[in-house]
C-alpha cells in the first residue's frame, strides 16, 4: 500500500502554480536594485529607541502581525456591515479606523523588512506593496463614504487585496522563517549536564573564540579576570555568527544585522533581535572549559515517536 509519501514520488507531485510562483519571486533578483535603495532609505530614519519597539523588542516577537490585525479585522468587519442595509455609518467608521490603524503597522514591517536577506526582502516588497493598495483602495471608499455615496466596491476589492498580501506575509513569516527565533532549537539540542569544550589556554583572552556542543556552534569570551562567557554563535534574529562580531562593554554585537547581547545572560539589549540568545553556565576543571545550559533556557525534550505511541 503506497504512503502518501511513495505515492507524491511515483506521481511526480510538487508545488503547485501558486507556491511555484512565490518561489520564482524569491529567487528574482531583478528588483534587488531598488531593495537595496529603499532598505538605506529605512535604516537611514533617525527614530532612536523607537526602531527597538517598532521590532517589537520588548515584547520578545515581532510587533507587526500583532498590530496588523487591528486594520484587517476593522476592514472585515466592515465588508459585514456593508451586506447589511442602513449600516453605512458603522462601515465607515470601521474603515477610518483600519485606515489609522494601518500606519503604526506599516511602520512596523518597514523596520523588520530592512533588515532582511534578499530572498525574503524580495518577497516583502510585493506583500508591501500589496498592502499599500488595499489602503488606498479604502482611502478611496472612505472619501466616497464621506460624500454621501456608495464605496462598497473599492472596499471589497482592498479586503480581497490585503487578504492576498496577508498570504504571502504568512509565507514570508513561516516558510521563510523572517521574523522567527533562530536560536530557538539550541535548549532541544544541548543535552543536560556539564560538556568540555577545551582547554582554557584555547580561548583568547578579550577576544572571540569557538567551541561547539552537541552540534550547536557557541561563542566564547574568556574575560580578563578570568571569567568565562558562552554563548550560543548562531544569532537568533537571522542565524548571524556572532563569533564573527565586535566584543564590547560585556556585550557582543551581531556582524549582520547590528543585534546586541549582554554576555552574561543572552539578553538582548538591542534589536532587531526580539528573542535573547541562549547562555551557559561555566566552570573551570583541570584546565578545561565546561559549559552547561543555562537553567532560564532549558526546554523539555520533544516526546519520541515511540512515547506518542
């Protein structure tokens, strides 16, 4: 009996047209030109300790698809309002409130956006611009509301526009992973207990070296007192190698993207990191690093397929 998987081989099954078509747009490079220049444009924005919660840094995710259901739901509500007769007034209002609600979250996925890799920065500006026409689409209906007319098809064409761009926002954020937390798979890997990582003598003192555990690549900043930090090297914006940073005032900065991290816990005093990077614990035996997990970042092993059974 064939499995679903034999049978996706022996029949040749793939992507179809539409996931076919985002992959050729991830893969496009011809508007890498104008990525470029607008990425500049964005990071070139004196916003300050702004941009950290345009990231959505304190709340230890992304901000922007929590604030972009304020207008998608508002802009929903009101397509309901406009198939029930007399409740123009009540879509109108839900539309100028989608319409100001629109602006923080913009806001917000340009700052994410800027500091994508390419292949995800390509699909973000197609799902930004969409986004951009399904709100002029209903700033359209919202001044045709305000003088007395209908509005009603502008308005059903920005929902079915936002709900395009909203797919291809779900596949930017989990096929392609942006705004994820890299890091997260490191407490499922390191197993429990204290591992050796190398003589102490290995690790230049002030200076970045590399150890790996349980295959989880680690930073490693022997201090001048003595004191060992580690953390996982794999930033947890966009897998970065902070190995590969600038150690500074008891924190190290991510080579790609700018992400800082407190050496002594992981936590990430600036973005666009959103998640802290995991940290060990350290001691010194005969000579020999070893690390453990620390305890705030342990997770419980996945269950096995023969527990679930």
């Amino acid at each position: 009996m064939d499995t679903p998987r034999t049978a996706s081989a022996r029949t040749g099954a793939g992507p179809g047209p539409l996931l076919a078509a985002v992959e050729c747009l991830e893969q496009s490079p011809q508007a890498d030109g104008l990525i470029e220049a607008v990425r500049r444009a964005v990071r070139a924005v004196p916003l300050g300790p702004v941009r950290d919660l345009l990231h959505g840094r304190p709340l230890g995710h992304p901000a922007h698809p929590l604030l972009v259901q304020v207008p998608i739901g508002t802009w929903l509500s009101a397509s309901v309002l406009d198939l029930v007769p007399g409740r123009r007034a009540g879509a109108r209002l839900l539309i100028g409130a989608g319409l100001a609600a629109a602006a923080p979250a913009a806001a917000a996925g340009w700052a994410d956006w800027a500091e994508l890799p390419p292949e995800q920065a390509r699909t973000g500006l197609v799902h930004a611009l969409g986004n951009s026409l399904a709100v002029a689409l209903y700033a359209r209906s919202f001044v045709v509301r305000c003088r007395g007319r209908g509005g009603r098809m502008p308005a059903f064409a920005g929902l079915a526009t936002v709900g395009a761009a909203g797919a291809l926002g779900g596949h930017l954020a989990f096929r392609q992973a942006a705004g994820a937390n890299h890091a997260e798979q490191v407490p499922h890997l390191v197993s429990e207990g204290w591992h050796r990582i190398g003589p102490v003598a290995d690790f230049p003192v002030g200076g970045a070296g590399r150890a790996r555990v349980d295959g989880v690549d680690l930073l490693v900043v022997r201090e001048s007192g003595g004191t060992v930090r580690v953390l996982a090297d794999r930033c947890s914006h966009m897998a970065g190698p902070l190995s590969e940073g600038k150690i500074m005032d008891g924190c190290v900065r991510c080579p790609w993207h700018g992400s800082v991290f407190r050496l002594t816990d992981g936590w990430n005093v600036m973005g666009p990191a959103t998640a802290p990077q995991p940290a060990f614990d350290t001691r010194i035996v005969d000579g020999q690093v070893e690390v453990s997990l620390h305890r705030s970042h342990r997770r419980e092993a996945p269950p096995t397929p023969e527990a679930a059974a």
